[in-house]
C-alpha cells in the first residue's frame, strides 16, 4: 500500500520538476526604485546607451500563504485532513532562493483489523494485540506544527536580464523539526475514549494517557514540487506537493507501528505576496 504510494509521489515529482525557478521581483526597467545604490552607476549608463544590461532589481521578500489536503500514511488507513502554511521566501541567487516556513496540520484515520502480514510483537501500544496473520490498529487524530527551511531550485532564471516568466515551475528540499500531539481509541469497543500517545521508548512501546502536552519531537525532511502564474509584479498563486519524513523511522504518527516509517503528503493552494 505504502510503496505503491511513494511510486505516485515520485511521477508527480517528475511531471512537476521538467523546471523550476528562483523568486524574481518582476520589474519595469524605467522604475529606479527597485534599483540598489550599488548598482545605481550601471543603471544610469544603461539608460544612456553605454551599457548594453540593466543592472540586476532589488530581491524581494516574498510572503506565501496556503491550505489545502493534507494526508499522514501509515499502517492504519488515512481519511482527508487539512493544512495550511505561512512562508517567507528570499533569493540567494538566479537560481536558488531559500525560504523559512510554519506548517501545520490536522489528520485522521479509521483503524481497525488488517489482514497484512506483520510479526507477532511489532511496536503497539498496551491491549492492541498482534498476529502473524494481521493486526489490529487504532483510530487515530493526529496534530503536526512544524517550522522548517527550504531550498528552492530554480532552472529557467539563469540569466539577469531575461523577462520574467508568467508560469513558474519549482522544486524544493528542506529540513524541518516536527511537534505531533496524536490521540487513539479502541475501533473494536463502543467506549469512545481517546487516549493521548505518550513516551516513545526504546522498547518501541507508546503508553496511553488521558492527559496532554504528549507531543513527539522529530527531524524531519521534505521534497516537493510547484507552480506559480504570476497575476501583476505583487503577486502570484500557485499550488504546491510536498513530502515530510521523519529522518529515522517512526511509525506512531498515526497512533499504530506495524513496521512503516510514517509521512505526510501535503497539497497547499498558494497565495504569495512581494514585498519591496
């Protein structure tokens, strides 16, 4: 099921990343006040016919906002969440641009009896029992906050002084700490009690608790993919896939460990603003 998954990850990866791009400002080159004092000289002689470049405009920050779906995969099956993120994005150079983030997001799975093999004492947590013919598993609500950095490869800005393009298309690698609050109930038991995860041990256990504050605290990395339409030099909307992971494996993202290493697939519908 999972690596049936990641097979349509990576073809999306690829359809998406044909290209890519750094943030640029969009700019008239009449307009002086997107000009650095340092490059004030070249732009002078460049409207005087002695230099035949303009000089290079000013970056901008860039404010981005979005939601959209978002999916935690696993061992217990997955229902339809939501997420949203808050970025602000910089270029380095014509082709790179790095940008810092807060993601989050609300997940949920329908547990139940899986008929996956799976060995008799994989990591659960107290009364989930385990067979070599399946196992039983929690449902499950999961709540993430990350805040995470990003590096933003950009192919089709190589050069300065090219017009910008209206369609931009992106990919994307970045490090994230991950915070996940998640709470689990018995799908075989009318009791309705959710119970907070808490405590993962090397024994691979996770107790219960009626309590909170239990959040799991974890390296994270992502890959993603996207596009942005430019609609004037302020702003862009665009749409964007992205990948977390945890760097070692952890498989109580969604309350169950049946050997998975969990991860969450988000598609955010974007708005971004430049900021002069």
């Amino acid at each position: 099921m999972v690596s049936k998954k990641y097979t349509v990850l990576i073809a999306l990866l690829l359809t998406f990343g044909v290209s890519a791009f750094a943030q640029t400002s969009g700019w008239d080159w009449k307009d002086s006040s997107v000009v650095p004092v340092k490059s004030i000289t070249q732009y002078n002689e460049f409207k005087q016919n002695k230099n035949p470049f303009p000089p290079k405009p000013r970056n901008a920050w860039e404010v981005g906002l979005s939601l959209g779906p978002s999916f935690l995969e696993g061992d217990v099956n997955s229902k339809l969440g939501f997420g949203g993120s808050l970025t602000f994005r910089k270029a380095i150079t014509n082709d790179l641009s790095i940008r810092f983030g807060y993601f989050g997001s609300f997940n949920y799975g329908n547990g139940g009896k899986y008929n996956q093999n799976a060995p008799i004492g994989i990591p659960g947590y107290a009364g989930i029992p385990s067979t070599t013919s399946g196992f039983t598993a929690p449902n499950y609500r999961n709540k993430t906050h990350m805040v995470g950095v990003d590096l933003i490869s950009s192919l089709n800005t190589f050069s300065n002084y090219r017009g910008d393009p209206t369609v931009n298309v992106y990919i994307l690698g970045g490090l994230n700490l991950l915070a996940s609050s998640v709470k689990v109930n018995d799908p075989l038991t009318s009791s309705g009690t959710w119970f907070y995860c808490k405590n993962y041990t090397t024994t691979g256990l996770l107790g219960l608790s009626k309590q909170g504050g239990h959040e799991m605290w974890l390296l994270t990395g992502s890959v993603g993919a996207g596009f942005a339409y430019k609609i004037n030099n302020k702003y862009n909307v665009g749409f964007e896939e992205r990948l977390t992971a945890p760097f070692k494996r952890f498989g109580f993202l969604d309350g169950f460990d049946a050997g998975s290493n969990d991860f969450y697939l988000y598609s955010g519908f974007k708005i971004n603003y430049n900021l002069f």
